[in-house]
C-alpha cells in the first residue's frame, strides 16, 4: 500500500498533519500538505511533543477522537498494529466533545488561527478510511460515534433510572397513557379521519404521560416532538410523500422549540397531529373510488419524491426518469395509470399548492415566486394561477393571506 499517498490524501481533506508512528522502528513521519503549518513555528517541538502524549489512547478497536480540553482543538488516532496514525490538529466545529480527553495545547492560543474547523463527521470519515484499510475487520461510522462519545456510565444510569421509574410508578399505583389509546389515535391519522382523532383525544383513561424532562416546558417540548414525529410516519403510512410529512414535520418542531409555555407546546403538537390527518384524508378523497394506495408502486412514490425536491425549477419526464433510471415512456404511463392524471398536471398541481401556501405565509413578491418555482415570468404564472383557481395573486393574497405577511 502507498501509505504516503494515503497519508497526503487525509492531510489535504482535513488541512492538517498526519504522523505515522513506526513502534518497530522508534521513528516519527510527518506529512503536511498545508505550507503555512509546516513553515510555522508554532507547530514546532512542543506540538509535535503533544503529539507523542497522544500515543497512550493507541489501543485495537475503533479509532478514538481525542479532545484537547479547550477550544474544542482535536485529534484523531488510529492503531494498525505497530503503526499508529496521529491526525490533526483540527477544530471540531460544534460543542460535542469527546469522551476521549488530554490536558490543553501548549500554545493553543497561538495556533487557533492556523486550524482547519471540522464536523466531528467528517474528521471520523477519514479515521475510518484508513482504520478500514489496514484492518480486516471494519469498523462503522455508527461503532466510531458510540465509542468516542458514549460514555458507558450512561448507559448504566439509563438502566437505573429505568428501574427508578417502574418502581415509582408500582409506589404511585398508576400507570403511563394507554397504549391502545396511542393505536386509535396514530390510525387516526394513518386512515385520514380528523374526526375520529378528536374523539381519541377526549377519551377518558386511568394513566398519564410519561416525565421526559425536570422543566415542565422542556418536558412538554419533548412530548410535542414524540407525538408530530408519530404524526408524521403515520401520514406516510396513510399515504401522504415523505417529503410533505418529513418538512412539515420540521416545521412543527422548530415551532416547538420556541414554545414559551406548556400549554403552547402541547397545542402545537395537538395542531400537527390535526394537519396530518387533514393531509391524508385530503390525498384519500383525491383518489375517490379507488382502491389503490398512493404508494402502490414504489417508483411511483420515488417519482414523487424527486418532484418534490425540485419544485423550484423546471422539471422534464425526461429527467425524473435518468434519475430513476426508467424508460420515460414507461414512467409516464405507470404514473397515470396509479395517480390517475399525467405526471405534467401531478407537477403543475403541486407547483400551484405551493403559491398558494407562499401567497398565505410569506412576503415573497409575485416576480420572486414566480423565478423561485421556474414559471418563465410573472404574468405566465398569473395566467395560470388564475385559470387554476378562478382568481388572481393578489386576490387570493387578499382573501386568505395572514395579515402580518401581506405587503404594505
């Protein structure tokens, strides 16, 4: 193996210094493809010192991250036997140290502005490729992730607290909602029947909701988020594109998130819920009569998807059917047999839903949203917004638009 070449290529992907430690021969390589580290004398004998310290974290097994204690500055290691691969420094870009620690830097202060800042990611990425090179046995990003920043005494506290919990509540003589109560209310949602959701939520029952923090608000946050995530795969299951679920989804946590009160929280979630199964019971009537699924054919679904993902732009059948690798011609007849409607009206319709939501909730002006969903000018997509829905922009901005995004 040219071990140079792989020792360059990691250099430059993390813009750092790679060593590689012979145990055999007692002697150090440093590759750095960055200059101005090489030629600075910050990164001298006291950093390559540093270096050295690092050793004691080589041990078979998962690559560790090594977390110098200050301005988040880390390294990786990776043992191959004898050889042990020292990578950085780098500076992991989010507050997520790991587990795996040494005291600071020497002169951290004065090497800051000399590092590269990475996602801890995209630093694990390139220990694994060389890990995975020399060993047969490879190992996993996931494998990497829980040995650098799982601690196990947190495992152990989860299984104590579990038994906390049950104990308390065999104490209190009560016990969590029910689960059946859960079932009703997700098929709700799932069978698109808004109505029935209702009647799941006024049902009476001996029980409550789990704690899932000590801060009220913090713990209904985390409740809303339970409850719209389920909302959400529900709605797939029902048959609403996992795009439109998973954005909305999204939304509604972002939502949750600045939440001031419980009460706030927990209506949010209640709301998404409601929307769901709004959403399904919509794409149901859509396809009256019928007993298909909406996800009958999966390349159907993946056709939709693709849409979905490119609803700002033009879209041809020619491209949709390169990206799922299919005949045009036998997309465009498998589409209309299962939806019902040629895969150009399913692209316009879905083009139109999201004027009208950008016309309610936002203060984009009509020329913006005209660029931004591929119309070839303002008056073409008046045009046809108007023979969509018998009116025009600024009428249907007029009617239904939210006050606060209405152009003064």
């Amino acid at each position: 193996m040219n071990v140079a070449y792989l020792m360059q290529y990691v250099s430059r992907r993390l813009h750092t210094i790679v060593r590689k430690f012979s145990g055999e021969e007692g002697s150090w390589i440093k590759i750095c493809e960055r200059l101005d580290l090489t030629e600075n004398a910050l990164f001298a004998d006291s950093e390559e010192l540093y270096a050295k310290n690092l050793l004691a974290f080589a041990k078979p097994g998962c690559p560790p991250l090594i977390a110098t204690g200050e301005a988040s500055v880390s390294y990786g290691l990776v043992c191959c036997g004898k050889t042990v691969f020292v990578v950085g420094p780098v500076i992991l870009a989010s507050d997520s140290a790991s587990r795996h620690k040494l005291p600071p830097l020497p002169v951290t202060a004065s090497l800051l502005p000399f590092l590269y800042r990475c996602r801890a990611v995209d630093m694990i990425t390139e220990l694994l490729l060389i890990h995975n090179l020399f060993h047969k046995d490879a190992c996993s990003a996931h494998e990497a992730a829980d040995y650098n920043y799982l601690d196990r005494s947190v495992t152990m506290e989860v299984h104590r607290e579990f038994t906390d919990i049950v104990f308390q509540y065999q104490e209190k003589g009560s016990n969590h909602n029910p689960y059946d109560q859960e079932v009703r209310e997700v098929e709700s949602i799932r069978s698109g029947d808004p109505e029935q959701l209702k009647k799941s939520w006024e049902e009476d029952y001996v029980g409550e909701l789990g704690v899932l923090a000590d801060d009220p608000l913090r713990n209904s946050q985390n409740l809303g988020i339970v409850l719209v995530t389920l909302a959400s795969r529900a709605a797939i299951e029902g048959g609403i594109m996992p795009e439109t679920a998973f954005s909305l989804s999204e939304s509604y946590i972002r939502k949750l998130e600045k939440a001031h009160t419980p009460e706030t929280a927990y209506q949010l979630a209640r709301q998404a819920e409601y929307q769901y199964a709004l959403l399904v019971k919509e794409e149901r009537e859509k396809k009256a009569g019928g007993d298909r699924k909406s996800a009958a054919d999966s390349r159907v679904s993946q056709c939709k998807d693709y849409i979905f993902a490119h609803l700002h732009g033009k879209i041809t059948i020619a491209e949709i059917a390169k990206a799922l690798y299919m005949n045009p011609n036998y997309l465009s007849g498998l589409f209309k047999k299962e939806e019902g409607l040629t895969i150009g009206q399913y692209i316009f319709q879905e083009k139109i839903k999201l004027v009208k939501n950008m016309l309610i909730y936002s203060h984009y002006s009509y020329i913006e949203i005209a660029n931004y969903l591929g119309f070839c000018s303002q008056s073409h997509l008046g045009e046809q917004f108007k023979k969509e829905t018998g009116i025009t922009l600024h009428q249907y901005r007029e009617k239904y638009g939210v006050k606060e995004f209405l152009v003064k």
